[in-house]
C-alpha cells in the first residue's frame, strides 16, 4: 500500500508492507526478553520471520532481531490495541513496515517530531500540541519550538505528518522512524599490529610517508585542552588506554518503555568494539605502556553512546549532536557555553541513501553555528564504504555543515569508498591499529576510522590555536592536505575520490599556530 508523509517541506511516498505488523517486546535489566511475550498465534512468529529477508536486507533484519523487535501476522487483539495506543501485553511499541525506493526500511510508530513558528511562547505551544492530542516526549532544546511527541488522534505517525502538515501553526511535522543505523566499517586483518598511520616507515607493502604525518604535528602539538565528541553505539570506557582520558560529561541514551532517556556518566554505558576504535584512533593515550596511541594522545574525550544496538531513530542522533554541542540540551543545570571542541561520528549505512530529516538538519546545523559558545563545532563524519557509492545521495554526510571522510590505504590510495563533490578530506582507514574492548588491540578497515583520524588531527591543530572558529579549522584543514593518489585534482583543488587530500597533521598544525 503507498503511503506518503512530509520531511523538510517534501512529500515522500513510501510502501506500507501488508499484513505485518512490528513489536518492540520489553526486556529485563539483561536485555532479556521478559516473560509473558504476547500471543500471535502458533505459526505465525516462525513464518514471518521466515519472509522477513524478503521484506528487508538480512543485516537489517538481524539488527531489529538484536534490538528485541518481532515481526508478526496481527492477530484482531493486536489491532484493536493498536488503534487504542494501548501497550499490548509486554510490548513497549507497535508500528508498521515502510519501504522506501532504495529498498530501506523504517518502523513508524506514534512517535513523531513538530516544530511550531518561533512566534509561540511556551504555554501557547503546549496548548496548540494539547489541541491536535500530541504528548510531549522529549523536548529537543537545539532549535525553538521543537517537540518529540506522541501523536495520540491518528493510527501512526505518517497519518499525523499528513494531518499536521496543512497547519500553518506547525513548521514540520516529520515521522520519527525506528531504522537500523550501522557502523561504517569493514572487518580487517588482526594480526597487523603497527600503526602505520601515524609514520608510515614503508614496512609491509607501504609506501613511506604514506601518513598523517603524526610525528611532526606531535612536537608542536598533542591536543591538550580541547575536547572531541565522539558519537557510536558504545564504547569501553574503562579501556586501559582511554580511561584516563574520558571526559566525566561522556553519557549514553537509553531506550525505556517507547521513550529514549539521556545518563550523563559511563556507568552502565553499552560497549562497542567499533566505538571503543574510533575513540582510540582520536585519543588513545600515549607514553602509559599500553598498546599505541591515538591522533591527539592528550585531548579530553567526550563518549556519546547512542542506538546502542544499531536500531533506533534519527532523532536520538540529532540529541546526540545537540548534546556535544551544549550539555545542558540533555543535563539540567549543566553550562550552556560548554560542549565538544570537535565532533566525529562514523554511523550510517554503507552504499544506501541516507535521507536526512529536518530534526537531524537543525541539529547539525545548531552545533556548527553554536558550538563552542558561538566559534561553531567542526563536524567529521565517515562517509559510506562501497566502491562508486555516490557521496550525494546520502544527505547527512554531504550536509553542508559536516566534512565527510573517506579513508586511504598504507599506500596513499584510495579504498572503497563513497566518492563525488561533497567528500572533503582522505585519511588512514585501511588496517589501521587501534584500541578494542576488553583492553585489547587490533587492526581494522573502514571510513569509521579514517574520520576519527581526521578528527583527532584536527584536534591538534584547534589545540595549537584555541581561538579558531569552525570555519577557519574547517579551511586548515583542507589547505593543509597533501594531494595524493596520482590524480589531476580540479581548480578548486578537489577530486571526487580524494576530497581536498590527505590529512598532515603537521601542516594543519603549523597553518594553525601561524593565525593571529
């Protein structure tokens, strides 16, 4: 069945999968389903799940496995309890399957996000919400008038966007879909132990000098005093080589009863090999005795765990990024002026459109305008793995606001990865070592690891000059890259597949410190 809803002002026409419905099934402190899961009939749980991979890609399917979310035939008990927005036995949510062109899926669910022309005040703005029957969920603080509500009146949300989207009061009323967000990487070789990113001697099939030119950069540089945001599923917090360098305002959210809920502090934060990497190839300590070190061995780590299991919504993203930008959007009583230095995140999904929602657009949009108490927050983000990929289609990474990563190889090449107009910067991102969980080490490949690179790079260059605002270190940045690859790279100095260049962190530093 089509269905069509509205994002950022555009009518998007989707499929409505037929008879199956999704349930979000409650879990004990574990993570355990709990006893007493509802009743959909003797066959039906098996025979969908069976059909599940012709609806959605098995990676898809597995991750809303993971994340505890069935896929069923609704019973008539089910649908009466879905028309009442009544939680059914111990589901916490239910909601249908929308398909989009690209093949890409989402849950919709009640849960939608609205935002009302900034001539409304507080009261008035709960009062046009009460009038449409809208719960306030969360209140998204990065931008005015905007809401995480539940919409009561209409089926689903899709329903509610329709309705809404005709009231001149409301600015957007987009769907707050549940999709699978993954991790941008590709599993590597973990054996190879040296850090060749960092002074690429030209050992085992490199190229020397193939490097960030971390060695140069640290002699002037070790990013003390700035601190970098680095946004994923989970992270080992007490890793031996990062502990000490975790901000105390890390945190992680939490998804409760259909509600997502904000813990400032790392005890019971989830853990992520793939965050706990990128982290590492940022800040990794350095002279500890613990494995390698990462880009800016002394900034300070901000951890932000977010869709703890790859499944959740654009808008928990978009409060992740307004939380690096400005604590006190999620921690009450915290500094407004304090936040993240720098931002590096490296979800999304690999050689897929990536359609951006305006609550996300504005997040972004407020942390690189607002950051760091108005100089604005340099956002790094791992473009898609997959050779051609067009870096275009996927609207997050190509956001004017955000400089999109793709990774090179210990040889100064390119590697499988998303190309066009909007990639920016290159950097090491193929068996490149850092830290695991559990306080281990390893070696891994993707564009996750070659963003954090350039983060933690440009973390060096911001600390050797605290005064730059995100437009000039964004600029650094760029003029700063070596131009690699053996290509003819355009006037403006780009190249689809290399962006701007390879990061040199030395360069970047040099540049910096030269700026009055």
């Amino acid at each position: 069945m089509k269905r069509h809803y509205f994002v950022r002002d555009r009518r998007i026409e989707v499929e409505e999968i037929p008879n199956v419905t999704a349930v979000h099934v409650s879990t004990d402190e574990q993570g355990v389903p709990k006893a007493g899961a509802p009743s959909f009939g003797a066959s039906a749980e098996p025979a969908l799940r069976a059909e599940t991979e012709q609806i959605m890609p098995r990676e898809t399917a597995e991750a809303f496995a993971r994340a505890n979310w069935l896929f069923v035939e609704p019973s008539d008990d089910l649908v009466r309890a879905m028309e009442a927005h009544r939680r059914f036995d111990n589901a916490e949510e239910v909601g249908k399957i929308i398909r989009r062109d690209d093949g890409s899926v989402g849950i919709t669910t009640t849960r939608i996000n609205v935002q009302l022309k900034p001539e409304y005040n507080a009261d008035e703005c709960l009062q046009i919400l009460a009038e449409h029957d809208l719960d306030v969920l969360t209140v998204l603080k990065f931008a005015p008038n905007l809401f995480e509500v539940n919409a009561n009146r209409w089926a689903d949300s899709l329903e509610a966007s329709v309705a809404l989207h005709d009231d001149p009061r409301f600015t957007l009323a987009e769907p707050s879909f549940v999709e699978h967000i993954p991790q941008r990487f590709v599993p590597s070789d973990p054996d190879y132990t040296e850090q060749w990113q960092w002074n690429n001697s030209g050992a085992n099939g490199g190229t020397l000098g193939a490097d960030v030119r971390a060695e140069g950069a640290w002699d002037l540089s070790l990013g003390a005093e700035v601190r970098v945001g680095v946004i994923d599923n989970g992270f080992d917090a007490d890793h031996e080589d990062l502990a000490s360098g975790v901000a105390p305002e890390s945190g992680f959210f939490e998804s409760s009863s259909g509600n997502t809920v904000f813990h400032q502090g790392t005890a019971g934060m989830p853990d992520s090999n793939h965050g706990t990497f990128c982290a590492g190839m940022v800040g990794a300590r350095h002279n500890n005795g613990n494995g390698g070190c990462g880009a800016a061995p002394a900034c300070e780590l901000v951890l932000i765990s977010c869709l703890g299991d790859q499944v959740g919504t654009q808008t928990t993203l978009a409060r992740a990024v307004g939380y690096a930008a400005n604590f006190s959007n999620e921690a009450a009583g915290a500094d407004p002026a304090q936040g993240a230095d720098i931002l590096v995140c490296s979800l999304g999904p690999n050689g897929a459109v990536w359609n951006l929602t305006a609550t996300l657009e504005m997040a972004l949009e407020s942390a690189a305008t607002n950051g760091r108490n108005g100089l604005g927050l340099t956002i790094f983000w791992a473009a898609s793995n997959g050779h051609n990929v067009d870096v275009s289609l996927d609207e997050i990474v190509s956001h004017d606001d955000v400089i999109a990563v793709v990774r090179s190889d210990s040889n100064d090449l390119e590697d499988n990865a998303a190309r066009g107009n909007a990639v920016e910067l290159i950097a090491p991102g193929v068996d490149v070592y850092s830290t695991k969980s559990g306080n281990t080490y390893g070696t891994s490949t993707g564009t996750s690891f070659a963003a954090p690179c350039a983060a933690g790079c440009a973390a060096l260059a911001l600390s050797a000059n605290t005064n730059l605002n995100r437009d000039e270190l964004r600029r650094i940045m760029r003029d700063s890259a070596d131009k690699i690859g053996g290509v003819v790279y355009d006037a403006n100095g780009h190249h689809d597949d290399y962006g701007f260049g390879r990061v040199n962190a030395e360069q970047a530093v040099l540049r910096s410190s030269a700026i009055v």
